[in-house]
C-alpha cells in the first residue's frame, strides 16, 4: 500500500482504515507545514492546525465527499484553519497575513541555504532578497502556483478569490520580480 494513489487513499480512509488514514498523514505532514510557515510564524498554532485537520477527517470521514485533489483539500483545509484561529490583532493586512510574518516567508530551508553555498549560485541568496519585496499575497499565490503546482483555479479556492484574480495577482508579483532583478542586478 506504499504506492497507493491518493484517490485510494482517500477511499481507504472514508472506509475507517487506518493504515490509509496514517499513510496520508505521513505523506502531507510535511508539505502542510512548509505551506503552513509561509503564511504563519507560529510554530506551534501551526503544528495544532495540521493536527486539527487530521483529527477532524478522521472524526468525520463518513461524511467526506469525493476529491479530485486530496493535496488541495488538506491546503485549504489548513489554510482555513490557521486563519479561524487567529486573533484579531494577529492579522492586520488584506490578505490575513501580518508584516511579522513575511519574516518567515522569505527564509531559506536549510536544504536551500547549503545547496545555496555550496554551488556559489547567488542566485537563490537575490531571490530571497527579492521575494522580500513582494506582498504577502502575491508571494503566497507565486508560492502555491509554481512551488506547489495548483492550478489558478485551485489557488482562488485556496485564497478565497476567483482564479482571474489570482492570475493577476501571480503576474503583478513576477513582474515585481523582474524588475527587482533588473534593479538589484
């Protein structure tokens, strides 16, 4: 069961079966808390959020519809949750994410970091300066679009607007990008 597609597993899981259930924990624990730290500095509401999502699809996976996408469940799901718990003051711009935060959008993993000084490629140290510069927003939807690989359509649902909107906002951000390119180059 190692291989299992995750429409299989998702069935597996809706049936009660653990095995399903833990497989697909241990195959999005990770990719739920990179996505997760992005849009929240808090280490441990994070940690509480991923366990509430997988607590509540097991509490209730007799109810679960069909997806086509467990992955885009799991991210809303998550991204829902982290702002429902959020105190008022925590999140002070448009888009729910607070300026302390994109502290923590910007930094590197440790992987990028060693693999960013070991080929000397400054490149990946710019992007870091330059993703910097972006909005919150802009930065999560770039973030969901080419580092997660959802869909526009996928990403409004995420966000919670429509995919034209999310569109423009991937280009005003790449477009941000490029010139800070230009300009820091």
């Amino acid at each position: 069961m190692t291989e299992c597609s995750d429409s299989v597993l998702w069935s597996g899981l809706k049936r009660g079966d653990r095995t399903a259930f833990s497989m697909l924990y241990q195959r999005y624990v990770g990719l739920l808390y990179n996505y997760a730290s992005r849009i929240c500095k808090d280490r441990d509401r994070i940690e509480d959020c991923i366990q509430d999502v997988f607590v509540a699809l097991w509490k209730y996976r007799k109810n679960l519809a069909a997806t086509t996408s467990v992955k885009y469940y799991l991210y809303r799901s998550l991204r829902s949750r982290i702002f429902k718990t959020a105190e008022d003051h925590e999140w002070n711009l448009q888009d729910g994410v607070s300026w302390d935060d994109m502290e923590n959008l910007i930094d590197l993993s440790p992987e990028e970091e060693l693999m960013s000084i070991e080929s000397g490629d400054e490149r990946t140290r710019k992007l870091k300066k330059y993703l910097h510069n972006l909005s919150p927003r802009q930065y999560e939807a770039i973030m969901l679009r080419f580092y997660d690989e959802f869909s526009y359509e996928e990403i409004g649902e995420i966000m919670g607007a429509n995919p034209q909107s999310i569109r423009n906002l991937v280009a005003r951000g790449l477009l941000h990008l490029r010139q800070y390119a230009q300009f820091l180059a």
